[in-house]
C-alpha cells in the first residue's frame, strides 16, 4: 500500500516489466505499437524520458505554413499604407489565407505529432495547451497561434514560472484574454482571473480582490497588428496594490512572483499532470503534498516535475491501467501508429477526423480547455471513430479526391510516406488463423487490459457472415471500437 511518503519514490528496478513498459508507452505517448514498447522496455523509464523528452525538436520553419506565414505578415505591412478599399479587400485576402494555413498548420502537426520520436514531446505540449488555453476562435490568426506553440515547446526545459511569464506575454495569450486592453484606469481582470484560477493556483486560492489589484498591476501591454509586443508605461499603474497581503508598486513580473509564494501553487501543477495522464479525479492533497514540496525545492523546475512524476510508483500503480478514456487526438494518433500508417495528406479530410469526433485543432470551447473523460464518448463520437477505423480497412478512394489531394497524394509517395490504409496482405495472414488464436492475438496486441474472452464471440458470430480477408477486416475493426481500445 503507498502512502505518500512513498509513492514519489522510483520505481523499484525489479518492479519494471513489459506490463509497466506498456502502460509509460501509452500514457507518455499515443501507442502501444510493438515497436516503441520494446523500446521503452529496453530503456526503462529514466532512459525512455531522456530519450523521448531530453532534446526538444521545434516544429516551426515547416515547408508550405511558413511560406503562408511569411505571406500573412507582408500582408500585415501592407495595410498600413493602404487606402479603405484596399484595406477591405485585403483584410477579406488575409481572412481567407488564415483559414487556409490553419487547416493546413493541423495537417502539418498531427504528421509531426505521429512520429513516434515526437509524440511524447507534442502531448505534453498538448498538456499545457489544456492548462494556458488559448483557441483559433479567439485568436483568429494562425501564425500568432503557431509562435504561442512554439514558446511552449522552449520552455519545457525551464521552470513553471519562466513559462508562465513567457506565455502571459505572448501575442496570443494577449488577444485571447484581452491583456493587451488593459491600461491605466481601466484594467481588464480577464487575464489576471485565469491566471489564478486556471493557470497558476485553482479556484479558492485568491480573493476577487486579488483579481482586481492583480490586474492593475498586469496594466500597460500592447500588441499591434505585426504581433510586436510592447509595455508603454505611460498606460501602466505605477500606484501601489497589495495582492495576497503584500502592498508594493508592482508589475506583471511581480504578480507571477507573488503567485509562486502561494501554497497552492506548488499542488496545482501536480494536480493538473495527474489528471492530464493519470486519473482524471486526480490525486488529492494529500498525496500529492511531498511532490508539491519537493517541486517547489527545486525551483518549480518543469523537467523536475516531469521526471519525477513519470518515474514514481504511484505512476505504476495497476489500478491506474486502462482507466482514462482516449481524446479524440490519441485516439487518431494512436490508431495510425498501432497500424504503422501515415497522416493522410489533406486538411479537408483529416482535420475534418479530429472535427467530427469532438476535438478540432487547436480550438477548445472556453478557456477551461477540454472537459476531457466521459464527455469525449457519445453516439456522434463514436461513429465517427468507428467510420474512422473501417475507413482504414478499405482501399483509398482516390476517385473522390480532389486534384490538390491528389498532387498531395503523388509527393507523399515519393517520400515513402503514403500507408494511408491496411493492405490485403495483411490481412489475409490474419484471416489464416483460427478465432480463438486472432482474439488472442489482437486483444494483447490492442488493448491495454487485454479480454480476448469479450472479442471471441463477435469473432465467431462474423465468420457465419464472411470470410477471408472480409472477416479479418471486420475482426480489426470490431476490436479497434470495442470498448477497451477506447482506453488508456
């Protein structure tokens, strides 16, 4: 039985199986492909965080999202010389190029995102896109999204406040909260009210009065139409505001201070994590009060966090097996790479995936994120996995593609790039073997918390219906939308 003295400790070497290995594959990153499991297995879980996380790799500078990047921004310039006409004829430009470049941003990530050298990388950034929430609806422009990304990805190395005062200054945060409205006289709480509660400390931890002085005291920061951010003191509040009981003159790096000195904040972050990649209750106060402790010792260091978090026991405790359910993006990403298939590339079709099963990139309802659990499964969802997965199973139908798709389709070949569906081939091994074997194998190899009993009957009832490489097709199928596929 852990006790919370305990359960930050390492995991015990002669504790570390493939049973384990499986679990750090999966919640780490997206898969339980053989391949990467035998890689962990082998590295262990110090060696598999190095590995996986150690060396940050940029996903900016991308083939055509640069170019349309670059292009956004001349057009930026353009505009201010412009007379009305030509401000409105290429403002309706501007619009429809960001559209374009953010469906193709999506494409371009989830290919990036399904490597598996940068899958756990892409879902801790994906982690605190869901804890500093900023959405293309709000923002409106795709590079300012690209470069709010981007400061996440650098900052993995440093610690929690380094983020986050790297992020509350950023184009995007800045427009999506409105910190850039906020001046002298007339401060906007926007910002300062998610940092508290959302960002930094949860609800409870602040009084409304913080929210205001906070807010005073975050006065003075602008951002033009080029996204250059700037602090013009003249808008700023210079006179005093006492925030958590301390009284001063402060500034925006001040308040982030003053939130680190707070008890709490050495438990959210923590809390977040747990309920991010390993229970969605998360883990109490209680348990989590030595890591908040020793946490905050180091400095709020984030690679401390996280090395901490995914070495110690209670990460591997078998009650936390199988016991979340898959978003919509590990779902997809981890359907392409348990079958060894690429990104299809069009946005149309892929981002239109993530759309119909409940998560569309980069875009999250509010500013409290994905709700996340139970609230990713309803009978819309579902059906669109499941069209998702039997659209794997059949061959392309290239005849539907369009003639970008299409050229889309001729590179990717080139490249090597182009397993866009499972082949007859392999099917056909599988439809060689016995029903009893095929439920064996496909539930060890699918599934988390492997029940080839649950499988063995769908199985059975499908060969009375066909046989051949139809009935292996229908067997993957059924066994990648049977309930325990859906979990992690």
């Amino acid at each position: 039985m852990l006790t919370p003295e305990t359960a930050w400790e390492p995991l015990p070497e002669e504790e570390w199986t493939v049973e384990t290995a499986r679990h750090l594959a999966i919640r780490l990153g997206f898969s339980l492909n053989p391949a990467l499991v035998k890689q962990v297995y082998e590295w262990g879980p110090e060696g598999s965080l190095g590995k996986l996380l150690g060396k940050i790799e940029p996903f900016t500078d991308r083939g055509e999202v640069t170019e349309m990047r670059t292009s956004i921004g001349a057009r930026y310039k353009e505009l201010q010389g412009s007379s009305p006409q030509e401000k409105r004829e290429m403002r309706q430009e501007l619009q429809w190029e960001n559209r374009q470049t953010y469906a193709q941003y999506g494409l371009d990530w989830y290919a990036f995102a399904r490597e598996p050298g940068n899958s756990a990388q892409e879902k801790l950034v994906l982690f605190f896109q869901d804890v500093w929430v900023v959405a293309f609806a709000g923002v409106r422009r795709t590079p300012t999204l690209m470069e709010y990304q981007e400061r996440i990805r650098r900052n993995l190395g440093k610690t929690y406040p380094e983020m986050c005062r790297d992020l509350a200054v950023s184009p995007a945060m800045m427009r999506y909260l409105n910190l850039n409205q906020s001046r002298k006289g007339s401060p906007n709480e926007n910002f300062a009210r998610e940092l508290l509660e959302l960002f930094c400390l949860g609800e409870g931890n602040y009084t409304e009065q913080d929210i205001k002085e906070a807010a005073r005291a975050m006065t003075g920061w602008t951002v033009n139409q080029m996204d250059e951010v700037r602090f013009i003191r003249q808008r700023h509040d210079t006179t005093p505001k006492t925030i958590f009981g301390e009284t001063g003159a402060f500034e925006l790096d001040d308040v982030i201070e003053l939130v680190f000195k707070q008890p709490a904040a050495a438990e959210f972050l923590p809390n977040e994590l747990a309920r991010y990649y390993l229970t969605e209750d998360g883990l109490g106060s209680r348990m989590l009060k030595p890591l908040a402790e020793a946490w905050r010792a180091s400095g709020y260091s984030l690679p401390y966090l996280v090395m901490t978090f995914f070495r110690s026991r209670v990460f591997y405790e078998p009650g936390f097996r199988g016991n979340m359910i898959k978003s919509p993006v590990q779902y997809y990403l981890g359907l392409l790479q348990d079958l060894d298939l690429d990104v299809f590339p069009s946005p149309r079709r892929t981002n239109n995936i993530l759309r119909t099963m409940g998560q569309p990139f980069y875009n999250p309802p509010n500013v409290r994120g994905w709700v996340g659990g139970r609230n990713w499964i309803n009978s819309a969802t579902l059906a669109a996995r499941r069209q998702f997965v039997e659209s794997l199973l059949r061959p392309l139908p290239t005849d539907r593609l369009n003639a970008d798709e299409k050229q889309a389709l001729a590179e990717a070949e080139k490249e090597g790039r182009a397993r866009f569906t499972v082949i007859r081939e392999q099917l056909l091994k599988l439809a060689e073997m016995e029903p009893g074997d095929l439920a064996e194998t496909l539930a060890h190899r699918f599934h988390v918390t492997p029940q080839p009993e649950t499988l063995l009957p769908m199985f059975l009832e499908l060969q009375t219906n066909q046989g051949g490489y139809r009935w292996a097709a229908a067997c993957l199928a059924a066994t990648l939308t049977a309930p325990p596929y859906h979990l992690c």
